[in-house]
C-alpha cells in the first residue's frame, strides 16, 4: 500500500509539474508577472517567494496552478484618506507600502494617502506629518510590495505585466503551453522506453527470431523475412498474421513470402498448443521483429504519442455517439487503483503507464471546455475573430460555469471510482 502511495504521489506530482511549468515558464517569457506556482491543492507544506513569485507545495498532490496577475484577482485598492507606512529604496523610490496597523516598518514613514496609482502611473501622493497640509509625491517601484490589512504581502502588478496586456499569441501561447508539454513528456518517457527495451516492435508482418527445430525454420523462413499473404488472402500487419496463424491450428496454410525482392511461397502447418485459458492456437516458432535502429527508438516516441491520442478521441467519440457513461473516465481514485496494479507488475509498467496518463492529461486540457486551456483557446480564437477582448464579466461567468461543470463531474466521476475500486 505504501508503494503505491508513493508511487501514486510521484507519478501525479511529476504530471502536474511538467504542465504547470509550461503556463509558468511561457508567462514569463512572455513578460507576465507570475503571483504563484503551486502543486498540490490544500494547506502549505512549504513555500518559497523569489522575484514576486510564490513557489508552494501543499498537502493534496492531486493537481496545480500557476496564478497570473491580472486574472481573477482583485485589484489592491487603497483608499483616499487611508494611513499608510511607506518604505523607500536609495533612489527615493517606494518599495513596500504597508496597509497592516499592526505591522511597524523599519524607516517607514507613515503618510495619509490622497491619490494613488498602482498600475499606470506608479505614484502615490498624500500628507506626512513633516509636510504640513502639503501634498507629497512619491514614485512606486515597478516591483513594490504591499502589505494588506489582513498581513499578506503582494508585489504589484503594473498593467504591462498583467496577462491581458500580453499580445494575443503569447496569451495563447501561455494557455496552450501546459497540453503541450504533457505531450512533450509523453514522447520523451515513450522513446526512453523503446531504448531501455532494446528496439521497437514492429507491427508489419515481418518475422523476427525463429525458434530452433521449429516449423518455421523447417519451411525455410528467416528473420527479416515478410509475409505478405496467407492463403492468397493479403496480410498487412503482424496482428492479422498471427490471428490467421492461431486459426488454423492443425491446418496446411500457405505463407506468401517477400525476402529481399523477391517473393516466394511457405508451406507450414501450425503446432496446436492449448493456452493456460484452454484455449488451443496454432504456432509455428517465431516472434515479432523489433526495429532496434536509433530512428525506430527516437520514433516510437512520437507514434506512441499519436496513437494514445487517437485512442482517447475515440473513446470520447463513442462517449458521445453511443451514449455517455462515468466508466469510460477515471479521477484520482480510479488512476491511484491503476497505479497500485501497474507497480505490481514492475517499474517499466509504471513509467509506461506515466507517459500514457501525460497524454491523457494533455488531450483533456485541450478539451473547448470553460476553464480548461481548451476553453480559455476557444476565448483567444473568438478574441481573434472579433478583434476585441471578450467583455471580463461575461468571460468571469462563463469560467465560473466551466468550472462549475468540472466539480460536479469529478465527485461524479470519484464516487463511482470508489464504488468500483471497494464496493
């Protein structure tokens, strides 16, 4: 059980890590200031704050977030006539402002504040005890902090470093960054795999090593050899190959054999052999051939890729066309019961598993769900077409849907996981 806690924690923690990254690293290519990058969801375990950024991990390692500045947070207002301590750096230049009545500052000097703009201009302006009734102006530094009332300290956003002062590809660029790295991760785990295995199995009908003294090298095959016909009924991958081969147990079959051009014909009679089931097949001694070249191993990665991708369309497709059901979908829950059966089976299942989950997690995202970077795309591409931002109350609304739709879906889908995992 402890292994597949762990095993569970690592594997999530790597996935919400890689696509987190993603918005992180291509928000701050962009110029947007990152408030926080989190894994995990619940209390802080730990935190660490470096050039305005919050780095935390919390309890829950069961998802992430990167918040931006500018998104779904409310500006810190600061009120004519409030007091305020305010601390300058050697060019006179304000770098904290502190709004906490219980909090003293170090050379602060405190100051009743008149006007204030903390994104455009970057001043504040009011009266200190030493100016009398005059006003006194102070410029703010692009990297201030404040001081909330409530004791948290926030660096301020000026309006170029908030997400919607991005240009509209970096915005989409940021959205899409957190699918595609999930992608990314999936092919590098995949070609890893096929270099640790030694090669990749091909799916043509090529025979690859040859049992001695058995009826294949018997009728003369060698590996390398291609079948490209049975009984004059053409084969085009090894699964057709060898369902044909396990049908005709006991049964004199012609093989139509390519080998270097040139094509010649096999007669082989498959060995019945009764399989632990009790069920009996036709063998006649090969295996499958693997493709141990460099390319093949550095390809298996992206054809893999591709094909889980298609995989899941598809099981969405017959989601949508032959009705919808909470079993085709899988929370925490269910991939924490997979997780424990893949460790069982080794580590090379487990990071197998890794890469196939790192795809799943990509396609999902870009699902043109609210709240999902998919939704957030579909809002970019409309921004596009109507050359203007969607209005931020109608955009806050139809996030808050979106989300809204994916609670009650996961504690549909995590009920159902439970009943099916311990009921």
């Amino acid at each position: 059980m402890i292994q597949t806690i762990l095993t569970f924690i690592i594997i999530f923690s790597i996935l919400v890590i890689v696509h987190e990254f993603g918005h992180y690293y291509f928000a701050k290519k962009s110029g947007i200031l990152v408030r926080d990058f989190s894994i995990g969801f619940g209390p802080k375990i730990f935190s660490y704050r470096k050039n305005g950024t919050a780095y935390t991990l919390r309890i829950l390692p069961i998802g992430g977030y990167v918040r931006m500045a500018g998104i779904g947070e409310e500006e810190t207002e600061i009120k004519a006539g409030t007091p305020v301590g305010i601390v300058l750096n050697e060019a006179g230049e304000v770098i904290r402002i502190n709004m906490n009545g219980k909090k003293q500052l170090t050379n602060a000097i405190p100051i009743e504040v008149v006007t204030v703009d903390l994104e455009k201009d970057l001043f504040i302006e009011g009266q200190t005890a030493a100016s009398d009734e005059a006003l006194v102006r102070y410029s703010v530094n692009r990297e201030a902090t404040v001081i909330e009332p409530d004791g948290v300290e926030v660096q301020i956003a000026p309006i170029d470093v908030q997400f919607q002062s991005a240009s509209l590809p970096k915005r989409m660029m940021t959205n899409f960054a957190g699918p595609m790295n999930n992608f990314i991760l999936a092919i590098i785990v995949f070609s890893i795999l096929a270099f640790v295995r030694g090669g990749v199995a091909s799916n043509e009908s090529i025979i690859g090593t040859i049992k001695e003294d058995s009826i294949a090298e018997k009728a003369g095959l060698k590996e390398g050899d291609k079948v490209v016909a049975i009984d004059e009924q053409k084969i085009s991958s090894w699964l057709e190959m060898t369902e044909q081969i396990h049908q005709s147990a006991d049964q004199e079959v012609v093989l139509e054999v390519e080998r270097d051009g040139k094509t010649f014909e096999a007669k082989v009679t498959p060995e019945a052999v009764e399989q632990e089931d009790g069920k009996t097949i036709g063998l006649i001694g090969t295996t499958q051939y693997v493709d141990d070249s460099f390319t093949a191993k550095l390809m298996y990665g992206f054809t893999q890729t591709w094909f889980w991708i298609q995989q899941i369309f598809v099981v969405l497709g017959r989601m949508f066309t032959k009705g919808f059901s909470l079993d085709n979908l899988s929370g925490p829950v269910g991939i924490y019961t997979a997780t424990g059966q893949f460790a069982k089976m080794g580590f090379l299942y487990v990071v197998n598993f890794l890469a196939i989950l790192s795809v799943n997690l990509g396609v999902m995202n870009l699902l043109p769900i609210p709240a999902m970077d998919g939704g957030k795309l579909v809002l970019n591409v409309l921004e596009g077409i109507r050359r203007k931002p969607l209005d931020p109350k109608k955009e806050g609304i139809i996030t808050l849907v979106g989300f809204a739709f994916i609670f009650i879906l996961m504690i549909l889908v995590t009920w159902n996981d439970i009943q099916r995992s311990f009921f």
